[in-house]
C-alpha cells in the first residue's frame, strides 16, 4: 500500500490503520511511507496494529520509507525492530 498523505497523526489515525488493515486482508503485504513527511504515535500505533494482523494471519509484514520522527518514535518505545521486521 502506497501512503498518499504527507502527514499521519491524530487526526487521521483511524482512517490509516482501517485502510492498512483492509489492504492486508485483500493480501498487500506491505506499507510504503516514502511520501510521508511526519507522523506522530497514533500513526505507529496503527503501523503496529497492520504488523500484528499480518503476524495472526501467519504473514510478514513489509514498510518502508520511515520517516525520522517515526523512526525516532519507535527507538523512543522499543519497537525499532518490530517495525524493521519482515
């Protein structure tokens, strides 16, 4: 799935992790954030919501393009390596 929107936060978390989970289910295996220019935790959070569904249906789960403060964020929680894990 190809991330259209520069910025991920609050505000559309909710329509992110939906359009994440109904893209794993119809089998896209993978997230592309290279046109995001910022995200917060709510964004993360749905990155780890897409992880875990794609790990229940026994998947690997591919992102990339992560933008610095999400890479940051995910250091800053301990989750570095879940979200580098495919």
């Amino acid at each position: 799935m190809k991330v259209t929107e520069e910025v991920l936060n609050f505000e559309n978390a909710v329509a992110f992790k939906a359009s994440l989970l109904k893209a794993i289910d119809a089998g896209d295996l993978s997230c592309d954030l290279s046109n995001v220019k910022r995200a917060d935790s709510a964004a993360l959070s749905a990155l780890l919501s897409a992880r875990r569904r794609a790990k229940a249906l026994g998947r690997d789960y591919e992102i990339r393009g992560l933008p610095s403060d999400l890479v940051t964020l995910a250091r800053l929680y301990g989750v570095t390596e879940i979200l580098a894990a495919s």
